[in-house]
C-alpha cells in the first residue's frame, strides 16, 4: 500500500481538528480519526463516546480534567470502515464560541489526540482507498467553488466521473500491453495481439478520451481562476459604463473627458455561472500626456494576457480602421454600445453584441456571447461537467506523447516491440499519477496541504 510523509497507510496516529471556520457561528464542529479515536473521546467525555449507537447523534459532555464542562452539545461516532476516511472517526458538534471550540479540542489533544494538518482527513480518505486522487481534489474544489458551473464541475468529480474516464483509458492501455508484451514473451506460441491494427485501434481509442479530457483545460482553469476579460476600445465608447453595468455597482468613474481611465481595473463577476475577471482600461488612441501612455501600454499588456477580449465601439459614429493592438489568441467580441442613439450604417451587418449602457438593453444576449465563447453552452459543457486541472493536463500530455510514440512503432512492423511496449508503460504511469496509483508521496504532499484544516 501507498505511504504518505514516512507514515503507513494505515496511520497510528489518531488526529483532531476544528472542522469549522474560525470566529463566532452557533455551531462548531471537532472531528477526530483513528485507530484511538474513540478511547481519545471516551477519556474526554467520561465514558459516553463507547456507549453511543455508531452513525445516531447524542447528546454529550466535554469535560476538563477536574471534569468540569467545557462544552455540552451533540457527539456521532462513526466505526471503520463506515467512516470519510476508512479509520475509527467521532464528530462533536458543540457552541460556536472560539474559546469554548478552542478548549474542546485541547481536551481532546490533551487526551491523547494529535493535532491534523491541512486535508489530513481527505488524505487518510485517499490511503484508506476511500477517494481516489481526483475525488479528493473535487472535495477541495467544492469547498472553493466560486459560481454554479463550478460547484457543478466539483460534485461530477467528486461522484468519481473524471476518476472513472482516466480508469477506463488506463485499463484499455494495460490491455494493449498485455497482449503486446504476451506476443514478445511467447513468439513460439504464435500469439498474435489480436492484429498488429487492433492494437492500434486500442492506442488510438484512449487518445481520443485523453484529447477530450485535455480539451477541457480550458474550462477547468476559467471555473477555477476565473476568465481573465479585458474591457477595451477608444476613449469615450463607454468601457467604464459597461464595467459598472455588469458590476451593478459604479466601480469606475464615468466621463465624457477622454482619457480618464489612466490606469487598469479589475473586478470579479459571475455571469451564467462563469466567474469573469472583468479588467476594464484606458482608452487607446495617440496619448496626450505620459501618464496616459503609460496607461496605454498596461492596456496592451493586459491584452495580451487576456482569455477573452470585450472590445468596445460607439455604434453611432462610423465605423473605423482595426485597432492595431498585440495579436493575441484570446476569443474576441465585438460590442456596439450606445444602440440607443442609432447605428451607423457602416455597422450594418457586422457580427457583434449590440447593446446600451445607458438603458441597460442587451446584456442578456452578452451574457449569452460570453458563455459561448468561452465554451460552457449546452452543446459543449455537456451532461457531465468534467474540467481538469493543471495537473491532470500535465499528466494527460505525458500519456498522449507516451501513446503517440508506441502508435508510430506499432504502424512500423520492423521495429522491435519492445520499444512500443517501454512506451505503453510510459503511458499507464501518467494515468496512474492522475489516481494516485503509483508512488506520488511529494505530490500526495503538494495537493493536500492546499486543504483546509479539518478536512
């Protein structure tokens, strides 16, 4: 079985931990796990933690040593294997005070308990064989869901539906090798591997499945840090306007003064559950002063590190030569503000959201664009919001370029299989590093102590 940090998986430590968030509330909660957590509560609660029914809330005392009451409130046993993290755990939930929550678990630390680092619970989950590895990450991309998509995304891979994707490829890969490595072990038997095609077939099945999970890191990253979304065109065309608007709060100051905006803006939005880092900036045209060329070339370089590009233009005045920004490979809209003082004709026909920020008339349909370009409508979110993270993507790269390498040496009937078969291998640690089944002690390390403590 896996260790983790020099422990083994099955820990002798019994741990402890505010499960809570810290200051007042009218409950707070204090977990224990391990093999003692029941003993550790027993000492601290004179005896009732090993009288109570497993999984049946009572009511129970902390006491101090002189048995005092610390705290009086509701106690939940929960007996291994039938626990979050596979080992004995027990759960009191008692006032909501930080001193009062404070003095519980240093009773139950003074019994015997240890205090938990950050994700010590969801990490015992893991080694107990509770949670996969992409399972444990959903749990810490629930508790940070910022927006519906989001939140939705973290329940799909907590319910196991990433975990299960990256599982089939990988027992597709270990079939494949199988088969290949029978045919270089037993050449005399004349065991064919299915057809030299079949075998690719199976290579080039799960790099299908791996190029669609790739194709949602993207998504992944925007759920996860937002869409960076940058607000830009000519001074005067009511970029700040469209910033409050989408705020609903006036956040930049607004004025027919042009290059009033010197420096960037930045605030955070939700729209169709999409966070967007809205990054509103100055105007660009030939600057009037230092200040405002200074301002300019921020401009420029938000631009250029943008994920989505709302470029704004007056509709009533006609229509000018391009903008002559950085390229940039960022999906880009165009957007005709101030519809409601009429379009120019030189707009007829160009494909663009038309809307006023005075009136607030279109923002539903640049609602709808944003969601589109950043791809999260219907037809391509789909019914299973998978969006892997930066260390799925790395992982999945490494088996693609794996199964890429042993699908150009199987097309090759004179190279020597063996070579195929050291790269099916490649590929199967990739895809065991995304579960956490092979030897990831440092990342196991890396990834858990982003958790919270108690969790």
């Amino acid at each position: 079985m896996q260790s983790i940090a020099g422990q083994p998986a099955t820990a002798t430590t019994t741990i402890a931990a505010v499960a809570t968030p810290p200051g007042v509330g009218a409950v707070s909660l204090v977990r224990l796990s391990g093999p003692a957590a029941v003993a550790v509560a027993d000492l601290a609660s004179a005896g009732q933690a090993s009288r109570l029914v497993p999984r049946s809330a009572q009511r129970c005392r902390i006491l101090d040593a002189a048995a005092n009451v610390l705290d009086d409130g509701l106690m939940v046993v929960f007996r291994a294997p039938n626990s979050y993290t596979g080992e004995d755990c027990v759960e009191f939930s008692g006032h909501g005070g930080m001193l009062v929550t404070r003095d519980v678990l240093a009773r139950l630390l003074a019994c015997g308990a240890v205090a938990a680092g950050p994700g010590e619970f969801t990490q015992r989950a893991f080694v107990n064989g509770k949670l996969d590895l992409t399972q444990a990450e959903g749990v810490m991309d629930l508790i940070a869901a910022q927006s519906r998509l989001a939140l939705r995304a973290a329940r799909c891979q907590l319910e196991g539906a990433l975990g299960r994707r990256i599982a089939a490829a990988r027992d597709e890969v270990l079939e494949t090798l199988a088969h290949l490595e029978a045919w270089i072990d037993f050449p005399e038997e004349d065991i064919h591997p299915q057809t030299g095609e079949s075998l690719r077939a199976g290579v080039r099945t799960v790099l299908a499945t791996l190029d669609a999970l790739l194709a949602t890191a993207d998504q992944g990253r925007v759920l996860r840090e937002g869409a960076r979304s940058v607000i830009f065109g000519a001074p005067n065309v009511g970029k700040s306007s469209l910033l409050n608007r989408l705020l609903g709060f006036e956040r930049a100051i607004v004025s027919e003064v042009p290059g009033t905006t010197r420096d960037t803006i930045e605030e955070t939005v939700t729209l169709h559950g999409i966070p967007l880092r809205l990054v509103d900036t100055a105007g660009v045209r030939l600057a009037g002063d230092c200040l405002e060329a200074a301002g300019i070339q921020r401009t420029e370089r938000q631009i250029e590190a943008a994920d989505l590009l709302l470029e704004v233009v007056d509709a009533s005045t006609p229509r000018g030569a391009a903008s002559g920004l950085p390229a940039t490979g960022a999906m880009r809209l165009l957007i005709l503000n101030k519809s409601d003082l009429g379009e120019h004709p030189s707009w007829r026909g160009a494909v663009a959201v038309r809307l006023s920020c005075a009136s607030g008339t279109g923002f539903d349909a640049l609602a709808d664009a944003i969601r589109d370009a950043l791809h999260f409508n219907d037809a391509e979110w789909g019914d299973q919001a998978i969006a892997i993270n930066t260390r799925h993507q790395a992982s999945l790269q490494s088996a693609r370029s794996a199964l890429r390498a042993a699908l150009a040496l199987l097309a090759c009937p004179d190279q020597h299989p063996e070579l195929a078969a050291i790269d099916l291998r490649d590929a199967l640690d990739a895809l065991g590093e995304i579960l956490g089944r092979v030897d990831t002690e440092d990342l196991l390390g890396v990834i858990f102590s982003r958790f919270c403590i108690g969790k």
